[in-house]
C-alpha cells in the first residue's frame, strides 16, 4: 500500500535548502584556498602541512558520506542533520581560532565529517521525495552543484580577503553553519517515516555495498568519478601557489580566473547532463575525459617547459570543464540501476567525489610552492587511470547489472509544490 500520508511537499523552500545542503561541505572545503599561502606563513607551517588542512577536509566530505548514509537510512534524516550542523558550525568556530597547523588539520577534518551529513542528507531525502526520471535527473543537479561549489569556493574566499583574513573566513563558514541551523529548523520535516527505515542494521548494509562492488559498471563509474575530481582537487590545491607564487597574480585576480572556470564548469556540466540524456550516456563520458586529459597534459607541458600564464589558464579551464562534462554520465551510469538503494550508492560516490582527491591534494606541494611539474604529474596520471577504468570497466560493464523495473516518471518538480511524491515502499 502506497504510504501517502507522511509524503513530504516540495516548495520552493525545501528544494532550495536540499540545494544548499549539497553546496555548504564542498564551498568550506576551499573557500580560504586564496589566503593559504598567508596562512601558511602565520602558522609557521610547510606548505605540505597547509595542504594538508585541504586534505583533511576532503577525507572527512569522502568518510563522513559512508557514515551518514546508512544512520540516515536507520534513525531518519532529520535528527542527524541536525547533529551535523551544529557540528559543522563548532568545527568552523574552532578553525578560526586554532593556534597551530595540527589543531587546524584537526579542526578541518571534523569540519568535513560534519559537511558530508548535509551532502548525503540531501541525496537521501532527495530518494525520499523524487522517483523515477525525476530523481536521476535530481542527483545530476546536485552532482554538478556540487562540483561547481568547489570551483566558486576559492572566487567567494578571494572576494572576502579583501576584508578579512583566513580566521575571518572560517568565521564567516560558522556563521553560514548557524544560518544553515535556523533554515533546517523551520524548513525541513523528516522525510522517512519510521516504518521505511532499515532494521538490518550493519548486515544489510555489508549486502548493498557487496551487489555494489560486484557489477563492473558501477565500479567503473565510480572510479571514474574519483580519478577525475582527484585530478580536479589537485588543481584546487596547487593552482593558488602557482598563479599567485609563480604568475604574480593576487588573491582577487586569482578568484577571476577561478570565477571564469566556474563559468566553464556550470556551462560544459549542463550541456553534458542534456547530452548524456539525449544522446549517450558513454560517448558524453568519452568527451569528458578527453577534455580533462587534455587539460592535464597542458599543465604537464607547463611545468616541463615554462609556459606562459595564459597556457596555464587554459589547461586549468579545459581541465575543470572536463571534469564537468564527465559528472553527469558518471553520475547516471552508476545510478540508473539502483533506485532501490540509490542513497547508498550515491554514497558511494560521494567518498570517490572527495576520497582521491584527499590523496591527489598533498602530493601537488612535494615540489616546493612553486613548483608547476607535479601539478601536471599529478593531473595527467589521474585522468590516464580513469581513461583505463572507462576502457576496462565502462566499456564492458553492459549486463552486468541486475534488472531492474523501470520506474514511473514525474515532471520534475524542483523549486514547484506539486504534492505527494512517494513510491512504494520496499
């Protein structure tokens, strides 16, 4: 019996508060990006250690997901988002005031622990509402909304640093918590009753992540997923010593080219969600990693043989937009399959989303700050991985997966009240 009861609205409120759930834990992860280098220098720090409170920040995004996931789907939704808020807004708080590099990577991976409850809260609440058509084309959203904050990030921080310094911006992301807080209070009602929630506790949970990891698609989009946003992070983490060490650009010119990728990413990112839904799935998939290659063998070649900045910028653009040409076939290919545990596989994702690139961050600065060679080290192999996974693992993974019943499609009802949405439950 369908269970219409409880079925959540989704008005404009709601929707736009799952949007800025998706959004806050990538946006945190690198909004201070612009003044690291200052804050490396009042710390004291390496400029590995400093990378290292990026890298802290991504484990948390990538470990929390798998943690938060499966609570959700036992204790409900709202309860531990709750939790993760006020978390995040104390781990924020404690960023801003830490008085060494160890406190700080502390401080930062709580910080992203308690982010990634908003990221996969919002995935499952997502499954909660949407089904079908709609719900594929809802987790497509918020992958590339997602990606984008982590583009915009650096562009807000460099905007702020002409007020404040990097503790003022740690300030502002507790005050984005506490915002976040009072909006999650008054908007959102839990959207799992309790007779939808699991009961199988870790059992069930070991079962869904072993039909997961046992379908060859699946694998191979998730790898995809991570090697690409591995080669994106390393960007992230490296670009803001190289144009600003190595091309003299300041923390505002710099926050205008990452606000010219940003452009790149949310434009390339749509066109390949419609592409990857008209056309196909892996040929907007093959796009994608040839652009990021592309990318990454312009930086590669920058660092062997001292490029302009402009050679830079556009590797860098290229780089970034291919990452967001990617996204959204990774995104279906891995999701198509499941609706059924949608929100476990999303989580999935998400720890490939943030985990590489956790890894791929610190080895940018074994160089030195000024170096620009292992950025292109970094990238290029990274996207030669993923070109493996996808010829290996993609371009063989058809009938691999179980069959599933095709779901009824909904008119997508994001940012509209449209009424009750809920499928039936398992």
């Amino acid at each position: 019996m369908t269970n219409t009861a409880a079925a959540p609205r989704v008005g404009p409120a709601l929707a736009t508060l799952l949007m800025l759930l998706t959004v806050f834990g990538p946006v945190s992860m690198d909004l201070y990006l612009p003044v690291l280098p200052a804050l490396t220098a009042d710390l004291g720090a390496a400029t590995y250690a400093a990378q290292l409170t990026l890298t802290a920040c991504l484990i948390g995004l990538a470990v929390g997901q798998i943690i938060a996931g499966p609570l959700s789907d036992r204790f409900g939704r709202r309860n531990p988002l709750i939790i993760g808020v006020v978390a995040y807004a104390a781990a924020s708080a404690l960023c801003a005031i830490s008085p060494t590099i160890e406190t700080l990577i502390l401080a930062r991976l709580v910080q992203g622990l308690a982010g990634a409850v908003g990221i996969v809260i919002a995935q499952a609440a997502g499954r909660d509402v949407y089904s079908g058509g709609a719900l594929i084309r809802y987790y497509g959203r918020l992958t590339v909304l997602g990606g984008l904050a982590a583009i915009v990030g650096p562009v807000i921080g460099g905007q702020l640093a002409r007020f404040t310094d990097w503790r003022g911006l740690f300030l502002f992301l507790a005050a984005l918590g506490v915002v976040l807080l009072l909006a999650v209070l008054a908007v959102f009602r839990e959207t799992l009753p309790t007779e939808r929630r699991t009961s199988g506790g870790m059992k069930q949970t070991g079962r869904d992540f072993r039909q997961l990891f046992s379908d060859r698609l699946f694998v191979g989009a998730v790898l995809i997923c991570g090697l690409t946003h591995a080669a994106l992070f390393a960007y992230l983490s490296g670009a803001t010593y190289i144009l600003q060490g190595v091309y003299g650009l300041s923390p505002q010119g710099y926050s205008v080219a990452f606000g010219v990728n940003s452009a790149g990413f949310m434009i390339f990112g749509y066109v390949a969600g419609r592409a990857a839904e008209r056309w196909s799935e892996r040929g907007t998939l093959t796009i994608g990693v040839a652009m990021s290659g592309a990318g990454a063998l312009g930086l590669l070649a920058t660092g062997l043989f001292a490029l302009p900045l402009p050679a830079v910028l556009v590797s860098l653009f290229v780089l970034a937009s291919g990452v967001a040409f990617a996204a959204p076939p990774t995104t279906s290919l891995a999701l198509a399959g499941y609706p059924e545990m949608a929100g476990t596989a999303s989580s999935v994702l998400g720890l490939a989303r943030f985990g590489p690139g956790g890894v791929a961050a610190p080895l940018v600065g074994l160089g030195g700050s000024e170096a620009v060679l292992p950025l292109g080290i970094v990238t290029v192999t990274s996207i030669a991985l993923a070109v493996l996974a996808q010829v290996f693992l993609v371009g063989r993974g058809q009938g691999t997966r179980p069959v599933v019943p095709p779901a009824p499609e909904f008119t997508d009802p994001v940012g509209r009240d449209v009424g009750e949405r809920r499928s039936e439950p398992a």
